[in-house]
C-alpha cells in the first residue's frame, strides 16, 4: 500500500516538472515580428511663391465737405439792398461777384467830407513846404492836383528827413490821412464780394432789412473742391500716404472721381482704434454732403504675394513643402482682404499647398505644381 502511493507521488512530480519545462521554453521563443505599414505619402497640389510689387488698397467711405467755406458776417449798419442776384441759397456767384450789399449813402458821404478837410489842411502847409522843404513842396503838391474826392486815395508822399516828418505831424497831416484810409476800408464792408466761383448754401437775410454789425448773413462755398473725412483702421496707417490716389465712386449716380490723401492725422481715436484721414477731390457732380466710397490705391514698400485667408495657420504662419514634407513657416501679414491676405516673408520659389485641410507637419507628400 505504501509503495503505492509512493510511486503516485512520483507520477505527479515528473508530471509537474514536465508541464514547468515546457512553459519555460514556450517562454523562451520569440514572437513573430509584425511587419511595419509605411504610409504612403499624400498628393498636395501646390504653388509657387512669387512675391511682387503689389498695390495696396485700403476701403474709405465718407461724406463731402467744401474745402472752402466762408460764413459771412456783417461788420457795418445799415439796410440790406435789393441787387440785380440776390443773396439766396442755390444762387451762384463769380470770384469778386458782389454778394451782399449794405446801404452805405451816409458813410460815403461822411468820408467825402474829411476828403476835403484833408485836402484843405494840405493846401495850407504847402506855402510852408516850399519855403523850408522845396522837395517836399513839389511832392505834395503832385499829390494834391491829383487827389479825386470819389476815388481811393493814393499812397501819402514819404518824408525825405526826420525834419520834414515831424512838421508834417504837426500839421496832422499823417493823422488825417489814416482816418480816411481807415474809412475807406470800411466802406468796403458794405460791399461784400465772392472770394471765389462759388454757391450760397444759407441765407439769413432779406432785402430791406436792417443788418447790424456782428449779425450772420448767410454762407458761402466752393463747389469745385471737396474733401472727404473718413477713417482707417489702425493696421492700415503703414499702408496709407499722403499723396496716395483714391477711386471714388457713388452707389447714388453714375460716374467715377480720383482724389488724392491730402492730410493725415497723428491722432488715433482711442475707442475705435482708427485714424482719420482727408481726400481731396474735385470733379462734376459732386455735392457737399454727398456719401462716396472708393479705395485708397499705395504702393507697398515691400514685396508680398497674396494668398487665401484658408491657408493662415493661427493668423501667423502658413503651411509649406520642404523635402516632400510638411512644415510650417512663419509670416507677417500686411493687410488683410475680403477673401485674401497679403504676406510678407516668404521666399520666391517657396511651395504653397492649396488646401490645408488633412495636412499636418511632418507629414509626406507628393507635390503636383499648379501653374497660377
């Protein structure tokens, strides 16, 4: 009995050795190697960079303002005459055309009387002019056989010595003189003429009334010479020059205008982040007030190329073929489209994948040139 259980015991542990023996060396053998999948490389089609002089053009819109305008203001007294073109809006007016006249009868009047004081306080020097100062005497007298009471007054004849000055100030005769050259202007101030061709866009006043001195008449403008306000965004002002051509257009009539940047501001307007710049144009049917679009048309500094605004990687950088991959290359933007963006920063021959779409870096392709 107990050599048999003896040799059961032995059974069980040659058994046992087996089974460890035969793990141990299914253990020992080597897994079959999996062979690798090598991605095929994926066809991009691509273009080449060519950078260029490229026309930069900035998108204005504005409204027109004349760039000459006068408010007219009464400097004098007196009733407004009735004239053969009256003073009202719509009405144009000629450069030196009268635009307003005051009645002046009593002032002119005024000055013709001190006229002939003046010309009586010469006549009574001139005997002592000749005597002290010959020279003088002949110049004075010129100046008195050609004095007109209803015409301006001629220049008074210079004193030749510091002698002949003071003894004519004595007489009072510079002092007499400048009182009526200063009437003289004056009585200009009642006539009122057009500095330039121009339109009435306000009338205050009517025809037999009273004006008063200080009192607004009206305004005047130059319709042949516009500028218009209007804004650029902060990102453009390297973009913008003074003299840079602006096509101009109206979604109102038909027609178009080329004005030029005649100033630029140095403010920014801290809220919108803008400048304001001035357009001036000239043109036909042009009208103060009138809404125009248009672009401004520089020439950049620098060479660019444009691209799609799909191919900015993180605003950025674009995606680019080096030795049949992908990589990435930074760039600097300098203005953005409706649908493109010029960049700068990229090297002629450079190749641009036309959809980035799948594509990331490091990843192999086949390049298929697309001719622009």
């Amino acid at each position: 009995m107990k050599k048999k259980f003896f040799t059961l015991i032995i059974g069980i542990m040659v058994l046992a050795a087996s089974v460890g023996v035969t793990m141990m060396l299914a253990g020992m053998k080597k897994a079959p190697e999996r062979k690798k999948i090598e991605a095929k490389p994926v066809l991009v089609l691509t273009r080449s960079v060519e950078n260029r002089n490229i026309k930069a053009r900035v998108s204005v819109i504005g409204n027109l303002t004349a760039e000459n305008r006068i408010e007219l203001y009464s400097e004098v007294n007196g009733i407004l005459q009735k004239s053969s073109r009256p003073f009202l809006e719509g009405i144009g007016f000629k450069k030196s055309e009268s635009l307003v006249r005051i009645k002046s009868d009593e002032f002119y009047k005024s000055i013709k009387a001190q006229k002939s004081s003046f010309m009586n306080q010469i006549a009574q020097v001139l005997p002592d002019l000749k005597i002290d100062y010959p020279d003088a005497y002949k110049r004075f007298k010129t100046f008195l056989s050609n004095f007109e009471l209803d015409k301006t007054m001629a220049p008074l004849p210079r004193a030749q010595t510091d002698q002949e000055k003071y003894f004519l100030s004595s007489q009072n005769i510079y002092k007499l003189y400048y009182d009526i050259a200063g009437m003289e202007e004056k009585l200009k101030k009642y006539n009122l003429k057009a500095p330039f061709n121009g339109v009435v866009t306000s009338s205050l006043i009517k025809p037999g009334t009273l004006v008063r001195a200080g009192q607004k008449l009206g305004e005047f403008i130059d319709t042949s010479h516009y500028y218009m306000e209007t804004y650029i965004k902060l990102s453009e002002t390297l973009l913008v020059h003074i003299g840079d051509s602006v096509e101009l257009s109206s979604d109102d009539i038909a027609g178009t205008w080329t004005g030029k940047v005649s100033r630029i501001s140095d403010s920014i307007d801290s809220k919108t982040r803008t400048l304001k710049i001035f357009v001036s144009v000239r043109g036909k049917n042009l009208k103060e007030g009138m809404y125009l679009k248009g672009d401004i048309i520089s020439d950049l500094a620098v060479k660019t190329v444009e691209i799609p605004r799909k191919l900015l990687v993180n605003q950025n950088s674009v995606m680019v073929i080096r030795q049949s991959k992908i990589d990435i290359m930074p760039i600097t933007i300098v203005q953005y489209r409706d649908e493109t963006v010029l960049v700068n920063g990229l090297d002629n021959g450079t190749e641009l994948p036309l959809k980035i779409s799948g594509l990331s870096k490091g990843m192999s392709v086949r390049v298929q040139k697309i001719k622009p």
